[in-house]
C-alpha cells in the first residue's frame, strides 16, 4: 500500500512543480495590473491611501521579479562549484523583497505625516472606495492560490510572494476605513489611512525578512519530519540502528546525512543495497533533497559483550566435560569383564 501511495503521488507533485513554474510570472502581471489601476484611480480620485497602496502593489511587482528570479536559479542542479546546489537564491530573493518593501514603508509613513500636517485636505473620490475593494478581493485570491502552490513546493520564495499579496490586502482594508472616514468624517482620515498602510508594511516585512535570513543558515529539518525520516531508515530491512541523522535546509528542502548501523559481519556489497534502499525511500518525500548515508559496524554493548562471552566459555566447558566422560564408559565395561 505505500508503494502505490508513492506512485500515486508523484503525478501530483509533478503538477505542484509545474504550478511554481508559472506562478511568478502570474503574481508579475496580477500585481503589475493592480498597482496601475489603482494609481490610476488613486490620481484621478485624489485619494493618499490608494496610491500608498498602489506603490506597495509596485513593490510586490519589483518583489515577483525577484522571485522569477531567484525560483529559476534555485531551480539549476548541482554542479562541481554548488554541489549542494543553489537553493538557497530562493532565501535571497525573499530577502530582497522584503528589504524593498521597507524602504517603501518608510517613505509611505514619511509621505503620510507630510499630508497630515497640510492645510490643503479634500475628501475623495468615491471610484478610490471601489478601487480600495477590488484590490482586497484580488489579493485574497492570489495570496490562497500563492499560499497553495508555495506550501506544497515548500518554497519560501513563493511564500513570501504570497505575504505580500496578504500584507496587501490588510492595507487595502485600512484604506476602504480611511477613504470612508474621510468621505464620511474629516478628510485627514484618508493620509491617517496611509500612514497604517506603512506602519503595517512595516511591521509585517521586519518579521518576515528576519525568517528569510534564518533561512540563508543551516536550519536543520523540522522534528515532525525528522521523525518520520528516522522511522522511515529504521524500517529498511538491514539496519540494526540510527547512528546519527544531520540535516541542513538547501533552500526549500533539506540535505540529509545519515549513519546507519549494519551487522558487523555484513559485506560491504549488502551494506551498499541497504544505502541505496534508504536514499531510494527517503527521496520520494518533499523535504528530501538529498541523503547521502554512511554505514557503519554495529558492536554489541560491553555488558552484552561479556555475557556472550561467559555463555559461549560455559557451553565450551560442558562439552569438554561430555568428551571426556564419553572414552571412560568402555574401560569401566572391560573391567567387568575381567
């Protein structure tokens, strides 16, 4: 039954592979679209909250590049200069786009408190409220289809294409509240509504950048994960027991060194069968980029040791008692004899 699930499996990943192929270039042109409408909208309705907004759905477009990027060098095999191979670009491409969506903040926060203290307020437009809802509807849709595609290639770079579609979304909600209050209340509501756009780019970038850059680190493989890897090479048949099990992520899997103990009187051709069996198993998983596996002898304990030892000099004793006993039995019948 695990074989077939593992069959069966495979033409699903191949089709989650082909999904984050393409999804860059449909974040590009999804976001490439958005920012230039709500500019648009924003310019023309006279609304500071949907052109903050606009220019964080700009940094989302200069983002996806970086994830076209980063995606297709992660994507090259290993060579003899990355024999670990390049996935860690995709970490570095996350990095960039959150360091962008920082400089953008602070200048939405910077640009926010300039309009916030000008005598020259006018509410806007109602078009910007409508603009403000299209763009929450359309970041809601790529953000669950970003998420999807992201979490079952286990990519942080798409990952974090799919935050921003979130983190843009929050913002468009903060500028429908913004464009409302200053339709409805006091025109200052529309730069307060920018000025919460920037802050919560902010706050949302500066977490998520210090997980990228955790990323560019040797992480090792999740427990829940480990786990199972280690039931999984205590399963094969042949392996008498885990001697070590090291992993480091390689970008958005992880490279797994392995130590297993075989039985000492095993050859090495056998010992080599079993290698191959557990990087065969463990490569069918996702978060398997490589296993490279070490065999080592099993050797008993000391204390186990020593009982076969003393148990295998007792038997030895009782048999020497058995022969020797044995030639006596015919001397004692020629006595009688006599």
């Amino acid at each position: 039954m695990a074989s077939m699930g593992s069959v069966a499996a495979a033409p699903a990943r191949s089709k989650c592979q082909k999904c984050a192929r393409s999804v860059p270039w449909v974040s590009f042109w999804g976001n490439f679209a958005l920012a230039v409408y709500k500019l648009f909208v924003g310019v023309l309705g006279g609304s500071s909250a949907l052109i903050a907004d606009a220019m964080h759905s700009f940094a989302d477009v200069v983002g996806s590049v970086g994830i076209v990027i980063a995606t297709r060098v992660s994507a090259k095999e290993p060579d003899e200069d990355y024999p670990y191979g390049r996935g860690k670009a995709e970490f570095l491409g996350a990095v960039f786009v959150y360091t962008i969506l920082l400089f953008f903040a602070f200048g939405i926060v910077a640009h926010s408190l300039t309009l916030m203290s000008s005598d020259d307020l006018k509410a806007p437009h109602f078009a910007t409220l409508l603009g403000a809802v299209v763009s929450v509807f359309h970041n809601v849709i790529m953000f669950q289809y970003l998420t999807c595609v992201g979490r079952r290639n286990n990519s942080p770079a798409i990952l974090a294409d799919a935050f921003e579609n979130r983190a843009d979304a929050i913002s468009s909600v903060a500028c429908i509240g913004g464009i409302l209050g200053a339709m409805l209340i006091h025109p200052i509501c529309d730069p307060i509504a920018a000025l919460l756009v920037g802050v919560i780019i902010f706050w949302n970038c500066q977490e998520q950048l210090r997980e990228a850059i955790k990323g560019l680190m040797d992480t090792a493989l999740p427990d829940e994960e480990t786990d199972e890897a280690t039931d999984i090479i205590l399963g094969i048949d042949g392996v008498v027991d885990l001697a070590f099990l090291r992993t480091r992520r390689t970008g958005a899997r992880y490279w797994l060194d392995i130590g297993i103990e075989v039985d000492e009187l095993l050859d090495v051709e056998a010992a080599d069968v079993i290698a191959k069996k557990i990087g065969a198993q463990l490569s069918r998983y996702p978060f398997c980029h490589h296993a490279e596996v070490f065999v080592v002898p099993h050797r008993a304990e000391a204390g186990e040791s020593q009982a076969e030892d003393a148990s295998r000099d007792a038997s030895q004793d009782e048999e020497q008692d058995e022969s020797s006993e044995d030639p006596s039995a015919p001397e004692d019948s020629r006595d009688d004899e006599q």
